[in-house]
C-alpha cells in the first residue's frame, strides 16, 4: 500500500499509470502564463515524463480554486479515486488557512489521505505551499497548520513537500526574491512562473527522496483529527425525488470565471429553483452539512433552516445565504450549512428560496431585459455518524 518504489518499477518498466493532483487554484496554475504548461502540476508532469521516458502517463487535475479540503473530502470519489490513481498529490494548507487551526478541516484534510490509501493503495505526496508574505520577514505570521499537516504526514508516512521552507532557502541564499516570484498585479497569493517553478521543485525533490528512501505509506489504527469525514454522502437534490414545485434538473454551465470554475467538470447536474419556488426540505442524520452547486451572475439568495432554526455557520449567522458571484461569469457555490450536529438525531433541513424577477439598468440609455434569480444546486454533502438523507414531507 502507497510503496513509492514499487511506483518507481512500475514506471521504469513502461506501464500505464495515472497520477492526479487535488487541491485548490495553486494547484491549478491560477496567475500562471498558462496554468496547462506553468502550474507546479504541469511541472511536475512533466518531470514525470522525462524521468520516466517509457512510462505512459495520464494526468488528472482534480483542483477547484477557492475551494477546501472540506469540499474535497466530498469530491474525492468522483474527481480522485474514480481514476484510479496510481500517485496523488495533495495541496490544501493554503486553502484550508495556514494561519490558524480548526478541528473540522483537520478531520477532513486527513480523512484524504486516509481514504486514497484504503479505497486505491496509491501513494501520496501532501504538499505545504507559500504565498509572498511567508518569505517576507516583514510580514510573515506563524503558519500553525503546517505543524499539523506535517504530522498527518509523518503519521501516515506520506512524501511531503515544505515549499515553504525551500523557497525561504532559496531566498536567504540570494538566488530569488519575492518580487521575482509573485506579480503585483496578481497579489501576495498567486505566484508568477517563477513561482510556480520553486513549487514544482519542491515537490519533485520531495517525490524523489521518497523513493530513494523506499518509502511506504501507512494507515494508523487511529485518526489524528477524528474520524467525520470517513462517512460521507454527497446527495444530489435530482435524486431526492419529488421534487417541490418550482424546482428543475438542468446542466451545470459549461463556462466561468476561469477554467477550473467550468462546473461542468465538477457536477454532474445542477437542480434549479426560480421565483416561487416551494422549499426543498431534507431530513438526514449527519454531523456536518454542506451545500455545493453553482454561482452565477443571475443568483439570488436563499434561507436554510435546520430543524425549524435559522442554520448558524461560518458562511451564515442567520440563515441567510448569498451566492456570492461576479458578474462576468460562473463560479463554484460552497456553503457550510452546519457543523457539530448531534449524527444520533434526525434533523430536517430546509431550503428556501427568496427569489425575485430583476431588472437591470439600461446601458447607454437602452433597455435592459428583466430575468429571473435562480438558486443552482447539485448536492448537499453530509459528514459524519451516519451520513443519512432522504426527502423530507
């Protein structure tokens, strides 16, 4: 299981093999010239295929940008293990905030490894990325996150990447600076090619090390971080029949805000409520409730109650969620509805539109045609006790 040598053979002796990298937009390549040729991903593809000339490799990008290892957790089957990996790469210390430490994105960061390692024995790479501000001492805060990453790998023996720590190296020695890394136009998060190139070495010389070392995953008794997200279901409101007056199943869009925002690749349909909606009520049995479906420039809001009450969250104090959108394309819609529910309870959840017809102001003086609010949702992702759900009446 996870043998980093037994890969190495595999891939010295010419056999097909699939490699997939999960995370958010630094895995993708977002502020890259081309995220296809100068992403830490696409580097390290193709290090792979000049390492390995008689391999044949195929390369699945499994990266959402803005997007957690919460949501991950819930994308893992469909967008990771459904291509049988053979190698995966694992980057969300960014996206999951290095600079501080929850409990719940802890149990779903290493519910990933622990379920690549159970459901596909391929080996895992986790991977720690900078932004500017880690290589600025003017700037730079302590990163607790990293700490606990670094022992998921160490408890689970995984190959793992500190590009933190070698891009600050490579700036005490004078090679690089920051400015040489990261665009002023593009911010302190997305790096240049530059950049992306220091990720790509890390990562390579961590992959490297590893199978010199002859390293070999492990899967301990226990969970670090407890065990939520090791029961799971990501139920999609098409299935979750009848459904309430005033809702269809559609197709997500097959275009965004940028390539890895296309929810055409990540859902497989979108169920979609217009003005007037009736609500869409849910009853499940789960600890942590997610919602995941589509942004667009036409989204309204909506209200979700659990059991009667207003859902309290991160993204919501009172119920209320807005699809934050822009207004020049799609994008992902992730919304934590709950954390910490009693999974020995029955909760019902509910979903109510607040939609209204809207009319834009004109353009040059010429009209503008009205439209209608949608709300465009795939799943709601439960986590954790039994993972349940079914319609609600």
């Amino acid at each position: 299981m996870g043998d980093f040598s037994k890969f190495d053979q595999r891939a010295r002796a010419g056999e097909h093999l699939n490699v997939v990298f999960l995370g958010g937009s630094l895995t993708w390549g977002a502020a890259s010239t081309d995220p296809q040729l100068f992403s830490y991903r696409a580097l390290v593809g193709q290090r792979l295929e000049e390492h390995y000339p008689q391999a044949h490799f195929t390369f699945w990008d499994a990266a959402i940008g803005g997007t957690s290892s919460n949501l991950a957790a819930f994308r893992l089957q469909r967008d990771v293990i459904a291509h049988h990996p053979d190698l995966v790469f694992i980057d969300f210390t960014i996206n999951d905030n290095p600079y501080s430490v929850d409990d719940e994105k802890l149990a779903s960061y290493e519910s990933l490894t622990r379920r690549v390692l159970l459901e596909t024995g391929a080996p895992v790479e986790l991977i720690i990325l900078a932004v500017k501000p880690d290589l600025e001492p003017a700037h730079r805060q302590p990163r607790p996150r990293d700490a606990k990453h670094k022992e998921v790998a160490a408890a689970y023996n995984t190959a793992l990447a500190d590009a933190v720590s070698y891009m600050n190296v490579e700036v005490q020695k004078g090679r690089y600076t920051p400015d040489q890394m990261w665009n002023p136009e593009t911010g302190d998060t997305h790096p240049n090619n530059t950049g992306y190139l220091l990720y790509s070495e890390a990562v390579w010389q961590a992959f490297l090390d590893a199978v010199a070392q002859k390293k070999v995953c492990l899967v301990p008794d226990k969970m670090l971080f407890g065990d939520t997200y090791m029961t799971w279901k990501r139920q999609r409101l098409s299935q979750l029949t009848p459904l309430p007056a005033g809702w269809t199943v559609g197709h997500p869009s097959t275009f965004g805000v940028a390539f890895d925002f296309y929810m055409s690749r990540w859902l497989d349909d979108v169920t979609i409520a217009t003005p007037g909606a009736a609500p869409f009520r849910v009853k499940f049995q789960a600890k942590t409730v997610l919602l995941f479906g589509e942004a667009t420039p036409k989204s309204g809001k909506f209200l979700v109650t659990i059991d009667g009450k207003p859902a309290i969250s991160q993204d919501s104090k009172d119920g209320i969620y807005g699809q934050t959108t822009r207004i020049d394309g799609n994008m992902p819609m992730v919304k934590v509805l709950a954390i910490n529910l009693d999974p020995t309870v029955t909760h019902t959840l509910e979903i109510t539109p607040q939609l209204v017809q809207v009319t834009p102001p004109a353009i040059d003086g010429t009209p503008q045609p009205a439209y209608d609010q949608v709300i465009r949702i795939e799943s709601l992702c439960f986590a954790g006790g039994p993972a349940t759900a079914e319609v609600a009446p």
